[in-house]
C-alpha cells in the first residue's frame, strides 16, 4: 500500500485545526493534537491521526463534548474521581493526571479514577507525563468490548490497555505499555488487509473455536486475551483486564464490561448503562517517597544494563526493554516524517473538506 | 501419590511449633502459620506448609532471621519504604500491608515498597488483608530467577507475582492473583512427576527452543513469561514481571533481576548483590476515596453477575471470575480437611526429628 510522508508539524497544525473546527478550545485542541502526534511520532500508527474522523463522528453524534467541563467530583488527599463531562479522553485523561501529579507532590503518591470520557490515545503518553516529574506513572484504560474472557464467546471486555512508566538515568524511561489481549486490533486488521492467516490464539470463532482466520472478527468472533487459551494463562490475562475495568469503571462510575460504549459512532451503545461514558485510572508516585531519586536511577540503569546484555537466542535479536521500539521509532520519525497510508491521507482530506479547513498537502 | 488428611488447627500449630523452634516470638509464629494455613486452604499447596522446610534450611544458613527488626527507613503522607532485617517475608509483608492500610485511612491510599525480605507465600493473602477494610489491595514481589524474558536464554527474573483483590457486595472479593510466567512452577513439578509431556509454551530449552519436556528447565531450560512467544505477547509477559521487579526491588533497594536471590538453601546468592534481599511491593486504596462503598459493592456485584451470566463455549464450564477457585477450595478444605501428599508429610516429620518437635500424626 502506497503511503505518505508528513513532517511532524503539518500533521500537528492540520489536526489542531480539526479539534479547533468542532469547537475544542485553543488549548484543548493543541493537548489532544499532541497526545495524538505522540502515537504517530512512537510508531503506534492505529492510535494517532489515523482516528481522528472517528472522534469528529462521535462528535457528530453528540457523543463527544467539544468543550467539556471537566471537574474532580469526590477526593481524598491522594485520591480523586473526575468527571470527563462526555470530553475527548485525549484532554480528559491529562486532566486526570495533572491531578494525580499535584497529590503525589503533596502527599507521595496521587490516583485518579475517570468516568463519562472517552478514548484517551496512548496510555504511554499520560503515564510518561509523570516520568517528567521523576515519578512513576501509571494509566489505563477500559475499551469498547471485543475480547471475550476464558470460556466464553461473548464480548465482555476492551483491550484495556495498561502501563507503567519509570524513570531510568542515561537510559531511556521503562515504558511497558501494552493491550491485555494476545493481538492488538491493529494487528488483526494488517492480517486482513494482506489476506494472511493469523497465528491460533489471538481470536476465536463465534463458536470459541480457535481459528487462523484474520476475518473471523468480523464474522462475530472475539480477541482472545493474553495467554491465548487456559493451559497458556488465558485465565491471566482475562484478570489483568478485569483490574483494568475495574480501576477504570466500577470506581469511577463509567461503564464496564459489555457496557463500555463502543468506539465507533455506526454502533448505539447499550440500553440501560449502568455508569456514564468509559472510564480511565491514572496514577502516579513519587520516585523519592522510596529512595532518593539518584539511587533509583542508578539502579535503573544498572537494571536495564543488564536486560540488553542478556545472551540472545539468535544472534540478531537482542532483549528489547520495554519502551525502546517507541522511543527508536520517535528520533527517527521526528527527523524523517511521519509516514501515512493512502486510505487515512483520503479520510484525513474528506474530512477536512467536510469541516471546510485546507486538507493534507498531497 | 498417596495423600494424608489433616484438619486446618493440627496443621496450623504444627506450623506454629516450627517457627517458635527456630526462634520466632509468639505473634510472628502465628502470622507466619496464618499466612502459609491460608494457602492451603485456598487449594494453592506449592506455597502453603510444604515450604516449610525449606524456610527452616534458609534459617539454618542464616538467610533468614527468626527475630528482625522490621521498620520503615523512608515515608511521606502516602508512601514508604520498609527494611525487613532479613525477615520472613510471612512477618514482613504483613507489616508493610498495615502500614499501606493506616495510610489510606488517613490519606486515602498506601503504598510500602519492601527490601531485606524473603518469600512471602500467597499475594492474595496480603492483598486481601484490605479487602477487610473496603479497600482495594495490591500485592506483588520478586523471586528467584527461574525465567527468561523474550529473546534470550537467561533466567533474569523470578515468576514475579502480582495480587489485585477487589471487595464486592453479596458476592465474595473479586481477587486476581496471578504468577506473570506462563505456567507456575508448582504445575511444571506435577507434570514431571507424572512422566508427563508439559504443552509448548510453558518452558524453553538451554538453547532457547520450544519444548514439551517436563525435565527442560532442571536441565538448564527456562519458564516463559505470560504469551509464551513473540508472536502471543511474550513481550506483555516480560513486561509485567519487569513492572513487578521494579516496583518491588529497585524502587525499594532489594535485589532485583538475576540477583534476586535463590529461595532454595543449597543455591548461594551471586556475588556483589546490588540490594538487599528480595523486594516486595503493597498497597491499599481506600473504595470511598473514589466513590461510596455501597455503590461500589452494587456495581461489582453487577459486574460478577453479568460475568458469570457470558454464554459458555461448552455447558459444563461456565466463566470462572478471578478468586472463584480459591474460595471454593478453603470452605471445602475448612470443612473436609487439607491433603497432603506423603512425601511432604515425611519431609515436614524430618523436620520436626531435627527441631526436636512433635510431629503430624499419621
């Protein structure tokens, strides 16, 4: 598939514009445009720009709010629930762990549970915002269903995804970022597009029988959860993405499980919701409410030192620590551009012409 | 394998005359018992009783001391650190836990990062201790190395587990305790009793190839981490137990990766340590930081029943939520008794010849 190279600031300036036409503030705009410039930028392509005619339709159908009073509604001194006011979840979770950061200040650590937002990009992107501050970050989110836990074939929960991010010294931050399904959407839908089987264990049937077709999604299947099946841990991954659901929605008041509203506007939510929108958890603490921060970072990279000279199994693939791809990904594509394929360049330009501001330059 | 029935309080002060014997104050000898009773009971007999000798062999090479001197070395409002004196991780990790506890009642949330401590028994234990209170728990610690992240042939990192225990309303505590390698050893241990083959995926070769032999890992082989391979997430796998040796070793200054040091006797710990023992990591948050506990306890019990009620692939399993399993097993086992196999029975009345204490009636 043919595709096109953008420099990082076109691609910026065109999606603040996008933001700006549906009524997001100045501020707001530049936020959600940056959190989703970072995808692009770390090479997560399914969670930047490439969504953004899927965030003007949810606002086309009243299912985003462009300008969000986003408030904190309950707290403690380092807990807090936010309401996202139905907001983007690009600028609602930065609100959230603006506010985990000032707690963890003050009082060491901060935690933040969100209710009626939306999806909130990268989860690398808001737990990394601590890392800035020597704290750890965490964030995660829950998803529009597609994953059915062990032994079902029904779609109870997202990929909800989870990270950690940590500060390291000379070395780069550890930034474990990561869906708790086997695959990642964004995978299924490569296989599909080349019309190539799928390794067992990223999707079953509508039956709950393992396939190796890319399609069967589509056809009512569901993701498998990380394990793939029980003898692999299956069991595991469905408790991981259960605590996410859990953190994100049942303590925040958003929606969970089957009821998390999908992320596609053609899909009604359910009737009968029993929270408000989907939610997040973000958190963070501070590096030297356990040690001083210099220790840690010395240990980090004494930690990560060791990981890289781990002895390979195959010469030409040495251990990856957990955020170097991304960061590799973000210095080359800074210098070199951002590359998009044809398909998203058209739905980019549609939309601009439907929002009346100036397209992409192809 | 024959097996002995043995009620919980014969087990229980057989287990308490053990620790009191190697020198244990009274309070210690029980929460020790307490804690190692609770996971047999819970059906978990890898880390119940059978242990107990191998405590014991660590105190004989002065690994472990029976009389430390737990405190916190580090603190603000809601975090600190603790020094175990080389503890039982079965004293130590209650200790931290209280301290996570009274500092989500004051501040809302806790969190005790662990040095200078040994194996702790079950997560769920600890995690569950907040459960009690209408907290949300969270356990996790480090462990002997035994597992190779993706990519290499070395074992860096122990099977690290992490504990997230959730109180709920009629129904009892969703609890997520999960080892983050593929399989747990205790599984590895029944297959190579059994002569049996173990399913690809669980453990790796010296040289870093699949295997379905049960023996591959006392040969020099490796546990994988949750996904298995590459291609399932093996890498999502690593990056938890990453997460876990991080928050629990280097955040606290434990040792951590390849040092974690070895919970068998007659392995000495590496030379040049870059901490002190192994590391835990614990934490409370209390449910009305966030939202009201009633409201909470509804909406989890929503979230069970809507759980328990998904469409089974096949009518004889229906979906198991997190923690299920476990209660089950202790009102059985409080009731019908807990079985031990008899090798386990011989090794804990050679223990009591040598400690000079009565041993289990058989």
């Amino acid at each position: 598939m043919s595709s096109f190279i953008f420099d990082e600031n076109t691609l910026r300036s065109f999606t603040e514009s996008v933001f700006l036409s549906i009524g997001c503030s100045q501020s707001h705009a530049e936020l959600a445009a940056d959190v989703l410039l970072a995808s692009d930028l770390r090479g997560i392509d399914s969670h930047g720009v490439a969504r953004l005619s899927g965030y003007v339709r949810l606002w086309e159908k009243e299912r985003i709010n462009a300008s969000p009073n986003i408030r904190v509604v309950h707290e403690t001194a380092s807990t807090a629930t936010v309401d996202g006011d139905r907001g983007l979840g690009l600028v609602v979770a930065p609100f959230a762990m603006q506010i985990a950061m000032e707690k963890a200040e003050k009082y060491g650590s901060g935690w933040v549970s969100v209710r009626n937002s939306n999806h909130f990009g990268i989860a690398g992107y808001h737990a990394l915002q601590a890392v800035a501050k020597d704290m750890i970050g965490f964030a995660m989110t829950n998803a529009s269903p597609l994953v059915a836990p062990t032994f079902t074939t029904e779609r109870l929960l997202g990929t909800n995804p989870m990270c950690y991010a940590f500060p390291a010294g000379n070395f780069p931050p550890v930034v474990v970022d990561m869906a708790t399904s086997a695959a990642a959407n964004g995978k299924l839908e490569i296989a599909q597009r080349s019309g190539k089987p799928i390794p067992e264990g990223w999707v079953q049937s509508n039956k709950g029988d393992a396939t190796t077709d890319a399609h069967a999604l589509k056809a009512g299947g569901s993701l498998l959860t990380l394990g793939s099946d029980r003898e692999h841990g299956s069991h595991k991954g469905f408790g991981l993405s259960a605590t996410v659901d859990i953190l994100s929605a049942v303590l925040s008041g958003a929606n969970y499980g089957p009821w998390a509203p999908p992320f596609v506007a053609f899909l009604d939510p359910l009737p009968n919701l029993p929270g408000e929108g989907i939610g997040h958890f973000v958190g963070a603490m501070r590096v030297d409410g356990f040690r001083p921060v210099e220790e840690f970072k010395q240990h980090m990279d004494n930690w990560i030192k060791r990981f890289k000279a781990a002895k390979p199994i195959t010469e030409e693939q040495p251990v990856v620590i957990p955020g170097e791809p991304e960061l590799e990904a973000e210095k080359e594509r800074k210098i070199k551009g951002i590359p998009l394929v044809e398909p998203v360049v058209e739905d980019l330009n549609e939309l601009a012409d439907r929002l009346g501001i100036a397209g992409l330059p192809v």
